[in-house]
C-alpha cells in the first residue's frame, strides 16, 4: 500500500487539486474493473453455443457512479391496471396526481378514493 502523503502544509487549492485527481483515478479503475467483471459475468451467462440463457435479467445501462438501471424504455412503456373506477367509468390505476374526475366528486386525497376502488 504506497504511503498517504503529508498534507498538513498544502493550501485549500492544492488540496482541491488533490482531491480531483484522486476522484479521476478511482473512477478509471472502477470503470476497468467494471469492465471486467462484466466481461466475466458474460462469459459465465453464455450457453455451449455462445447465446445467452433463458431467464437472464433485461439489459441495463450503467450510471457514472457505476450502478446499473433499468433502461427506460422499460419502465416508461410498462401498464399499470386500474385500481379505481368513477360513475362514469373512468379509470385511475392510483399512480400519479388525483385525477380531475375524482377532484370534481370531492375527493381531496387518497383515502377518499377508497369507495371508488375497483373490488
């Protein structure tokens, strides 16, 4: 392990500096390391003949800080069922604001919505 250096007489800018160049390298070693593991993970997921196997997770995009998310074509296109029904046959699936037709039967939160719930 290389010696951590005295840095009692840097001044805040050399300190600054430090402190970038420090973030830099260990994002670059994190990305090579991310790197590999998922070289690794893909040479372990692959069948006989080369083609990935049955049941392996959706594709995901890596963020900078390295964690990986489901893209947002998949989330964005997903549909929730209803969960509540106005007199008029609206639908609301609970997510979101309150929609206008429940505002305009008084509904102020939640909780009112309950009478509406699709059973």
């Amino acid at each position: 392990m290389p010696r951590i250096p005295d840095v009692s007489g840097y001044s805040v800018d050399e300190l600054s500096t430090l402190i970038s160049l420090a973030n830099k390298r260990m994002s670059e070693i994190r990305g090579k390391r991310i790197k590999e593991l998922q070289a690794e993970l893909d040479k372990l997921g692959a069948g006989a003949d080369g083609k990935a196997r049955p049941g392996r997770r959706k594709s995901t995009s890596r963020r900078p800080g390295g964690m990986a998310t489901l893209k947002r074509t998949d989330t964005a296109t997903r549909t929730v069922p209803a969960q509540f029904r106005g007199p008029n046959g609206e639908e609301y699936s609970g997510r979101g604001a309150i929609p206008k037709w429940a505002r305009a039967l008084g509904v102020n939160d939640r909780a009112d919505l309950e009478k509406y719930r699709i059973k």
